[in-house]
C-alpha cells in the first residue's frame, strides 16, 4: 500500500487563487493590504522565509515593507517601531520573524503587535483566545499560520477530524500547542508528545492523525505510523544531502495512508495562511 502524497503546493496555489482574485476586489474599492515583516539581524534561514513571505505577498497585490533592524537594537527600540506600525494605517498586519536574537524577550516583543495587526497569532490576547475556544466557531481572528495551514492540508484529504485520535509530537508555541488547540476545536481527541514522552511510538502508533513538529530528522519511523492514517510532518532540517522532515518519508509512504512531503507539504501552507490573514485584517480594518 503507497500512501497519497498531500500535495501542499497545489493546495495553496488555489488558496492564493482566490486570495488574488479578493485583493483585486479590494483594490477596486480603495484598499490595498500592506504587510510589515520585521527582520531583526541577519540570520540566513529567517532571510530566505521572510524573502519569500515578501514575494508570495508581490505575487497577489499585498505590499509589503521590510523592516530590517541591526541585530543589536535595544528592546525599547524594537517596542518603539512596533508602536509606529501600529498606528500606520497603510500597514494592516506585522510579522515578527522568529527567532529573535537573544537579549531580546520575545514574549515581550510580541505583546506590542497590535492584536488587531497580529497576523502570525501570536499575540498573547490570540493565543490566550486560541485557548478559550472550546469550538471551532470560537477562534479568535488571527491562528498561527503553520496550525492553520495543518489543519487546510488534513481537509484537503476528506478525512473527518472528529472523533479521530490526533496525536501532535513536538509543544512549540508556534506549532505544536495553537496545532493542538485547533485539533481539540475541530473535536479531535488530542494527545501531545514531546522530548520526554516514553515510548514515543507506542503513542504515535494510536493516532489516525499524526502531527509532527519535533525538529528531529527522521524520527518518526514507519513502525510508529498507524496504517492509514494521515501524517502531516511539518519538520524543515537542513542536512548535508538536502531538506527532510520530522518523518522517515520513504518508511512512512509505506504505512500511512495520506502523508505530506518536504519540501512541498506544509511550507507553502504556512506563507498562505500569513496571506490570508493579511487581506482578512485589511479587508476588516476597511469596514468591509
Ligand atoms: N519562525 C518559524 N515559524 C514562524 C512563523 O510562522 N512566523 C514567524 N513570524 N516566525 C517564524
């Protein structure tokens, strides 16, 4: 049995299809969605992302504006072109690229994104939403993006959510908590894994969803898949042959029954979510 390979390029080309066709409707009425990423240093792997955030936004009419602060500015500094942006009525969502450098508290730094400009989610007013919603027509405005695009790439294989046993491995705040909450929402029976679960695949092997965000090559071996189930692996690590994921692909295509590939599974999600709230938040702060 060979798995279905969730092709995430094609899911989101239609996604930003339609967002396309959305900020031409916009613009007719005046509007023009603009998007402020801040880079803060020269870190080369948050480059290349913000670099592409930039494009995808050129490729559907949003404008973006690059902010690009030395890697040493203090953090009242930060806070302080923050603030401007907020009160920037061009500007329509902030993006905080992640990591920042470390003299910075980035809890701190993301509590000055206005929560109306949040369009990452990770304000803690959104997140703290995020939590509250006990169902799916009680999340906030803005989720993280990565979450959100898991959840689009789990739809687009028909597999009904609830009742399923989910299993997320990996509990960053960026993806595997807000993945989660979402999951729970969508009335998934959730249980979470990180790097001191014991027994990692006797859990892994229950899960008719398995999420994986851990940020270990390969960890996930097809022996720790359940046959058929759908397997979204949100894992980027460089290694000298090349980009691969938090799961064994070659392994798990023989097991799972739907499974996403990297490059070309959640990535492209992730920019298209950033995408999507972007033109809601302008489409909003219109009044329209
Ligand atoms: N770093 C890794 N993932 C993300 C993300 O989704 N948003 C931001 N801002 N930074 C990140």
């Amino acid at each position: 049995m060979g798995a279905k390979i969730i092709d995430g390029k094609q899911v989101a080309a239609s996604i930003r299809q339609r967002l396309k066709e959305e900020v031409a409707e916009l613009a007719k009425k005046g509007v023009t969605p603009g998007l402020a990423t801040v880079l803060v240093g020269e870190d080369p792997a948050s480059q290349v992302y913000v670099r592409m955030k930039e494009k995808a936004c050129g490729e559907i009419g949003i404008i973006s504006k690059g902010i690009r602060p030395p890697a040493d500015i203090p953090q009242e500094e930060l806070i302080a072109q923050l603030e401007e942006l907020n009160r920037d009525p061009a500007i329509h969502g902030i993006l905080v690229q992640l990591p920042l450098p470390k003299h910075l508290n980035t809890a701190e730094v993301l509590k000055h994104v206005s929560p109306e400009k949040d369009v990452d989610g990770f304000h803690p007013l959104n997140l703290g939403k995020l939590l509250s919603a006990k169902y799916w027509d009680e999340l906030p405005k803005f989720v993280p993006c990565t979450p959100a695009g898991v959840i689009k790439l789990i739809d687009s294989t028909g597999v009904e959510i609830e009742g399923k046993q989910a299993v997320v491995v990996g509990r960053s705040i960026i993806v595997g908590k807000p993945v989660a909450m979402l999951l729970l929402a969508r009335q998934a029976t959730v249980t979470m894994c990180h790097s001191r679960t014991k027994d990692l695949g006797a859990v892994t092997r229950e899960a008719d969803i398995l999420v994986v965000a851990a940020g270990v090559p390969r960890l996930i071996k097809g022996e720790m898949i359940k046959p058929g189930a759908v397997v979204i692996d949100v894992g980027v690590n460089r290694l000298e042959e090349g980009l691969v994921g938090d799961v064994d692909f070659d392994q798990a295509k023989e097991v799972a029954g739907y499974l996403t590939p990297v490059p070309g599974g959640v990535g492209p999600m992730t920019i298209t979510m950033l995408l999507a709230n972007t033109v809601r938040a302008a489409r909003e702060a219109a009044g329209l």
